[in-house]
C-alpha cells in the first residue's frame, strides 16, 4: 500500500486512499492480516492462502463468510442439542409410564 | 412379593452395583439366578434361565442394555425388564419404555426407594398378568 496508513482488522480497503488491502484469506473465510503466517479463528497455515485479493474476492469471501456462519450454526444448534439432552427426575419418569402404561 | 420366589437376572458391568441389587432383590424375597457383566452374556444367560425378571444396566460392554432389552422383549414381549442406570437422558428414558421396559430406575436412588419401585413394579406385573389371563 502505497500511502502506509494503518488500517484497522476487518478493512478491505485503505480508509485514507481507498487502495485494495492485501490481506491473507484462509480456507475458512477468515480475512487475516496481511502478512499473518496463520489463520486467527482456526489456525490454519496461511502461506498458501497469501496474496492480495480484488474487490470481487473480498464480495466472494464475504458470502463465504455467510455460508460458513450458516454451517458454523447449523453445527452449533446440533451440538447444544446433543449435549444439552433432556434430563429427567424419577419423577418425571414416573409421569411417562403412567402415561404410557406398558400393556402386557 | 409373591411366596413364589421371583427369579431375577441381574446385568451390570459393575460388580458392586451387581452386589447391590443382589442384596435388595434377596431382602424382597426374590432369587437371582443369574448375574452378566455385559450386554452379550445377558441376553445368553436370559435365553437360557428365562428369569422372571430382568435387572438391566444401559451402558455396558459388547451390547448396550437398550439392544439387550429390545432383544428380551423380541424372544418374550411379556418380560419384565426394569432399567437401572444413571442415564437421565429423555430420549433415552422414552427409547426405553417404547421398547417394553416395565420401569426405569435412576441409580441416584436409595436402597429404600429401589426397594420400593422393584416390589411395586412386581406387583403391577403380575397385576397385569392376572387381569390378561382372565379376559
């Protein structure tokens, strides 16, 4: 960048001269700082991943991000779920097999 | 309990809750026939004692207690089979009683109380018995 301003995390574009940052996109959608070595939310290498990137592929990233926050719920939801079961009392228990009274 | 004495398979892999249940069901008057440390000698020694009732852990080796009770309950549809476990789960609890389950017992219980479910549970059954001979 040519005018060295200092631009905060999360900018695609220099907020003095409006110059396309280079920043590092991991395979996550993450947008890192330029020159991170690996990817700030889920520790990826991001050598291969380094490079600056268009307009366009910060759009493209940004709807990457969206998909993966989608998926990043989705999974979230699924594992509250599985890990947040319903706990019963033998109370509880007691109340289903009235309910469900067993016919022998 | 009944002056018949209730023949009792008891299956947990942990052998002092075994001893545990052991000394509850004899205190009701109750025999235990058989005793199985996993699900796979459970179901065997339920196929070859056919006990009058089944003492039935969850999370044991081999075969989970919900496959053994879905088993039991395919050989016999009238076996009397009590859950004993500290799973507290809903959907386990609910996979259980659809399955044939007569009781499902939390381990968190007393003696007093174990006593107290096993006993009345008998007594539903053979309750429950009696009143399908008749009709």
């Amino acid at each position: 960048m040519s005018c060295n301003h200092i631009n905060p995390p999360g900018y695609h574009f220099c907020g003095k001269c409006g110059e396309t940052l280079e920043v590092a996109r991991c395979r996550c959608g993450f947008a890192a700082a330029a020159g991170d070595l690996f990817c700030g939310r889920c520790g990826a290498s991001l050598v291969a991943n380094t490079g600056g990137i268009s307009k366009a592929a910060a759009d493209t990233g940004q709807r990457l991000d969206l998909e993966l926050l989608a998926q990043q719920a989705a999974e979230e939801k699924q594992f509250i779920e599985t890990t947040h079961k319903a706990r019963v009392t033998q109370d509880d228990i007691r109340k289903l097999l009235a309910a469900r009274k067993r016919r022998f | 309990m009944e002056k018949r004495k209730v023949r009792v398979l008891i299956a947990d892999d942990e052998m002092h809750i075994r001893s545990l249940i052991r000394l509850i069901v004899t205190s009701l008057g109750a025999e235990v026939v058989a005793e199985a440390a996993d699900g796979e000698q459970a179901l065997s020694l339920y196929a070859e004692r056919r006990p009058d009732m089944v003492m039935l852990d969850i999370n044991m080796p081999k075969l989970d207690g919900i496959a053994v009770l879905k088993r039991i309950i395919e050989i016999n549809p009238r076996a009397l089979v009590i859950m004993l476990t500290s799973l507290n789960a809903l959907d386990v609890v609910k996979e259980c009683i659809d399955s044939g389950a007569s009781n499902y017992l939390l381990k968190n219980m007393t003696a007093e109380e174990l006593n107290r479910e096993i006993t009345s549970t008998w007594k539903d059954y053979m309750a429950a018995i009696q009143e399908s001979a008749k009709s």
